[in-house]
C-alpha cells in the first residue's frame, strides 16, 4: 500500500546579524597643552635600510676563463724572460768595459733577484691569511647550518689559531678553552666565539671606521676643489680599508688589498648601498642638518656617511665570522656621533679638547 502525499513545511534560513557600522565621532576641538608630539628619528631610517639590505643574498663568485689565465700566464713569461736577457746583455756589456762595473751590475741583479722573492713570498702569505680567513668563514656559516658541534669545535681551533697574535682575544681564547667541550650544540658554540673574539676586534673597527668618516667629513669641509675631496676619500678609504683587514689579522698585501677592494665593491654592488645610502644621508642633512651649518659641512657629512658605508661593507669582507650573535653595524650607528662631531665643529668647538 502506498503512503498518500504529504507536505514538510520548510523554514527559511535565518538571515545572519549584520554588524553595525561604528559611529562617527564627532568633531571636536584639541587641547594644544594635553597634545602628544611624536619625534621621528632619521636614526630609525638608517636601521630599517640597514636591516634590509643585509638579507640580501651574498655575492656569487664569478667563474674566471681558463683563456684568460692561459694568456696572461703566457704574457707574463714572455715579458720576465725579456727583462733576463736584457739583464743578460747588459752585465755582459758592463764587464766588457770594466770588471769592476759587471761584478757591480751581478751584485745588484742578485740583490734584484733576492727582493723580488721577499716580496712574492710576502705576497703569497698575505693571499694565504686572506683564504684562512674565507675558509675560516665558510666553516662557520656551515657549521651554524647543520648545528654540528664537531665542525663548530674544528671551526674554533682554526680561528683561535689565527687570532692567536692579538692581544685582544686573549681572554675570550681563554674562555673558549675551558667551555668548548661543555657546549654540545654546535650553533651555541659558533655563537659563544663570535661573542667571545669577534667583539673587542669589532669594537676596534668601529673605532677606525667612525674616526676616518670624522676626518673626511672635516678635509671635505674645507677643501677648495672637488678633486681634492674625491682623491682624500679614496686614499681614507684605502687606508680604512687596510687597517680593518689588519684588526681581523688579514695583513694583506698588495695583491691582497686589491682582492679586499673587489669583495668590497661586490658587497657594495649586491646590498646597493652605496645608492640608498646617499639618498637617505641626503635627505636627512638636507632637512636636518645643512639647515643650520653651512652647505660646504652637509656635504662633508654626506662624504663621511658613505666613508662609513665603505667601512661597514670592509667589516663584512674581512671578518672572520658573519654577523649571527653579534648585530650588524649599520649606518645608524655612525650617524649621531658624526652629525655632532660636524656641528661642533661648525661652531668653533674642538670635540677632543671637550673631553
């Protein structure tokens, strides 16, 4: 038997409360006296930038053509084989006319000889510290990556060996001596001996970079032509250059200093500091300080500034660890100091004679 139709009474959905929209509040009048004044710090500026920049990836290492080396190494016996038959031909010379003149030609040729050896062995060591040092480096970011304290242990030896000549990480030697076997993770002991060695020599750093942006900003100042400002900045920076590779125990030589010099424009090239950092440093002396000192001194602030980038992207290249425990220096860290150092000068006040 089938069942007779039947109807089921359906409910429609309960619609969903709509949220009343907030009221508006109604205008009023702000007492001046009870007013908040919020200070925006061009420092603040510097930190996110520096910040930023510093999570860009590292500079990838360029292939070099095996022509190339094939042709210089080929032009370079050419010409040293060259220059010995000249000096061949010239003691022969020399002791044909006198024998005292070619026994004097030989001597200086040996002496010649001798120097030149010194020097490409000086040279070579230089070159060899340098590759320490980017060894040194790698072990450590690795290390830090895969949190193995045997690496991290092997990574410690290698560079308390090589700081071994400063006087300045002597008690963080002698600590990382007692504590490394304690420590079993190999990202906490990476951490202990970047805080342990790195942080005297960092702080000497900053010492030299913050000193060299003071005197350029000074020379620039006051210096007639625009060629001397740009001859004084590359010397400053060179030398900046140099003694920042000799705190973090580089010592490079000449062919050392010019791989420094690339590592440190490729740093600059990749984290495009030198661009940002020109803006912002204009922009902030623009409105800041060139408002109350003279144009001539904003300018020597700007210099400075980036006299200071130069040095903060020195730092990067010749350290041996990365920046991971300890913070990055940024160009924040510079800036008070220096806009002070420039605006006492302005005023006729020597900064030294006040301490």
């Amino acid at each position: 038997m089938s069942r007779p139709p039947a109807a089921f009474p359906i409910e429609p959905p309960t619609p969903e409360p709509e949220e009343k929209p907030a009221a508006k509040r109604k205008p009023r009048a702000i007492d001046p006296q009870k007013a908040v004044a919020v200070r925006v710090d061009p420092q603040d500026y510097f930190e996110e930038t520096d910040l930023a920049l510093a999570e860009l990836p590292p500079v990838p290492p360029r292939r070099r053509s095996w022509l190339a080396r094939i042709f210089f190494g080929a032009f370079g016996l050419l010409i040293s084989l060259a220059i010995g038959l000249w000096t061949d031909r010239l003691i022969r010379d020399l002791f044909t006319r006198a024998d005292w003149l070619g026994w004097l030609a030989l001597a200086a040729a040996g002496i010649a000889v001798f120097a030149l050896a010194a020097i490409v062995a000086r040279e070579a060591l230089a070159l060899m510290r340098l590759a320490s040092i980017e060894e040194v480096r790698r072990d450590a970011d690795d290390a830090i990556l895969r949190d193995d304290a045997k690496a991290a242990r092997k990574t410690v030896e290698h560079l308390t060996s090589l700081l071994a000549a400063k006087p300045e990480t002597a008690h963080g030697r002698r600590t990382l001596a007692g504590l490394k076997d304690d420590i079993i993770d190999g990202s906490d002991l990476m951490a202990l001996a970047e805080k342990e060695l790195m942080a005297p020599l960092d702080a000497l750093a900053r010492k030299q970079v913050l000193d060299a942006a003071k005197r350029v900003s000074v020379v620039t100042a006051v210096s007639p032509r625009a060629l001397v400002d740009v001859a004084y900045v590359v010397f400053e920076a060179a030398r900046l250059t140099r003694r920042i590779a000799d705190i973090y125990g580089g010592r490079p030589g000449f062919l050392g200093f010019l791989h420094l010099v690339r590592n440190i424009l490729a740093h600059l090239a990749v984290t495009g500091s030198m661009a940002a950092g020109e803006t912002l440093v204009q922009q902030v002396v623009g409105h800041g300080l060139a408002a109350r000192l003279s144009a001539k001194l904003g300018e020597g602030v700007v210099n400075g500034m980036m006299t200071a980038r130069i040095g903060i992207a020195a730092m990067a290249a010749a350290r041996p660890l990365s920046f991971n425990a300890l913070p990055r220096p940024g160009i924040g860290d510079f800036l008070k100091a220096l806009t002070s150092f420039t605006a006492q000068k302005a005023n006729g006040k020597d900064p030294e004679q006040q301490r």
